[in-house]
C-alpha cells in the first residue's frame, strides 16, 4: 500500500520507521515526491497539499495528523473518501495535563503573583478550596470528557456541557443551547474543547460571557475561531472576564503587534496543549489504512455532515 505523507510541522523521518515496523508493505511517498498518483490509496496530512488530492484517484482514506479537522477544508476534499481525526493516548494526557495546569494555576492565585512580580508586590494570601470552584468543560468528546473526569478528580465542582446529553461520574453534564445559560452561570473557570462547527464558531462571545459569574477566568485549547478576541478584550476590562488562558488563535503564529501578547490578564501558549508522538499514534494510523484497504469504517471517522 502507498500513501502520501503531507505537513508543515510534522517530521516524516520520525513517523515513517514507526509506521512501516508495524506495516512493512506499506510505502510511504512525502509530497511533492509523488512517483504515481494513481499508486496511492491513502493520505495522512496535517493540512491539504497545495495541488490537493483530487489527482489521486483511487484514495481509499485521508487520515488527519490531529485530534482536530479544522485546519482541513472540508469542501475540497475528494468526495466520498473518509476521513479520520487521530486519537493518541499522549494527545489525550497532554491535553488533559494542560488543562488542569491552567485550572490549577487559577486555583491556587498563582496569576495573581505572576502579575505581581514585575511591581515587586509580595501579597501573602491563601488560595480558595479546589471545592470553591466551579469549572466547566464545553465539549465532553474524547479530549473534553477525560479533562472533566480528571479536573473533578482534583475535588472542583465540575461541569459539562455538550451538544448532545452525556454522563459522566463526577460531572454535572448539561447539553444545547437550552441549557447553556445553567450550565456558565455556576462557572468561575470555562475551559473550551468544543470541535469547531458553524455552532460553536464565536461562541465565546460577550454573550457567553455575560452569564457567567464576574471575574470568571477562560482557558481556550479547542479552536482560535470558538473566540472573539474583541469581545474578550472588552470582558477583561469591564472585569467579567478575570484572566484567560489561550493556546489557540484566530491567526497563528499570533501577530507581533496583538494586545494579547502584553496583556497583564492573558498567558499565551502557542498551540501546545497537545500533540501526538509517532511511537503510539502509528498503531490507529496502520490500523486505519488496513481498515480503509477491506473497505471497513474507520476508527474515529469524521461525520462530514456534522463537521467532526
């Protein structure tokens, strides 16, 4: 089986050794040095090589470099060829991890002495109980219901929101816009891992905002387009919004010239909170390409209707 190998920030020397351990047949061709277009039955991309993949004709599956598909253009795909979002053990924990990072951060006021050390303030005071917050996940996928498991685990009343109803031990789960408004109001840290959708796109909004308690803090990991960045720099200074957390932009890298890169109230991260190791996510990407040559479904295929 040959397939092409398309990413501006993953290294095929490091997934190709890994990649035909576990599949010697498999012949991996990085573009542009693509011998025979029509040779090749599967793509594994970050994002879309400039010419696309309409040139190879008998694609039998394109496999995603990343939990998300929001980098890809879903509209200039090839036409009845799944896709698949690629779920790591690594890309999971590290997700998980940043997200409790951020949340402990607030928890134990560690902010406030970050913004405290360039006025050489020395301020002694004891954080609230972790049972003082209330912290939300928005998206209880694969990433987002791990992180509440674990944020809960830590002894925050926890919550969750999703588009549809969830359960999950230890978590006060709430679904749809009916129930957005209960769910923020009892909020005082919002982490986003929503997928991005035509739903979610600009979802923290001054809208959002506005229902949760003031002074509450956002740690976005999902997607720089859930945010409208205006919107959180008004909510920072009117004092509805206490701080956030970002790791995702609307234009990344971002900009030299943005206000979030010296805002007191902001930590920048640039688009670290996960990634994925070849050594373990080389097992879903072999086992996908065997699933996609019997003409099997694949595991964590995209339902293109719904974007995810």
């Amino acid at each position: 089986m040959r397939i092409i190998f398309h990413s501006n920030l993953d290294d095929p020397a490091e997934w190709v050794p890994h990649l035909t351990a576990l599949m010697p047949e498999l012949k991996v061709e990085v573009w542009p040095d693509i011998a025979d277009p029509k040779a090749i039955e599967g793509a594994l991309i970050w994002t879309q090589p400039e010419d696309g993949l309409a040139r190879y004709p008998n694609l039998k599956a394109i496999l995603s470099l990343g939990a998300g598909i929001n980098q890809l253009d879903l509209t200039k795909l090839p036409p009845g060829v799944p896709l698949a979002r690629l779920v790591d053990p690594i890309l999971t924990s590290a997700m998980r991890d940043y997200c409790l990072w951020a949340t402990l951060r607030y928890q134990r006021l560690l902010d406030m002495h970050q913004q405290n050390q360039p006025q050489k303030k020395w301020v002694y005071k004891q954080p609230p109980d972790p049972d003082q917050w209330g912290v939300g996940v928005m998206g209880l996928g694969e990433l987002g219901s791990v992180t509440a498991r674990c944020i809960a685990d830590f002894g925050f009343k926890t919550r969750g929101w999703s588009r549809t109803p969830k359960k999950l031990d230890g978590v006060e789960c709430f679904a749809g816009t009916d129930q957005l408004a209960d769910f923020a109001s009892k909020c005082d840290i919002l982490v986003c891992l929503l997928p991005l959708t035509p739903e979610t796109r600009g979802i923290l909004s001054a809208k959002l905002f506005a229902l949760l308690p003031k002074g509450a803090r956002i740690i976005n990991a999902g997607r720089g387009a859930h945010l409208v960045e205006a919107d959180l720099l008004a909510a920072l200074e009117s004092g509805q919004i206490g701080a956030a957390t970002l790791d995702v932009f609307a234009k990344e890298p971002l900009p030299q010239d943005h206000p979030f890169w010296t805002h007191p109230k902001v930590m920048v991260t640039p688009h670290v909170a996960s990634y994925c190791k070849p050594t373990t996510a080389s097992t879903q990407v072999v086992e996908n390409l065997r699933r996609a040559k019997a003409g099997k479904p694949l595991l964590n295929q995209v339902d293109m209707a719904r974007g995810y």
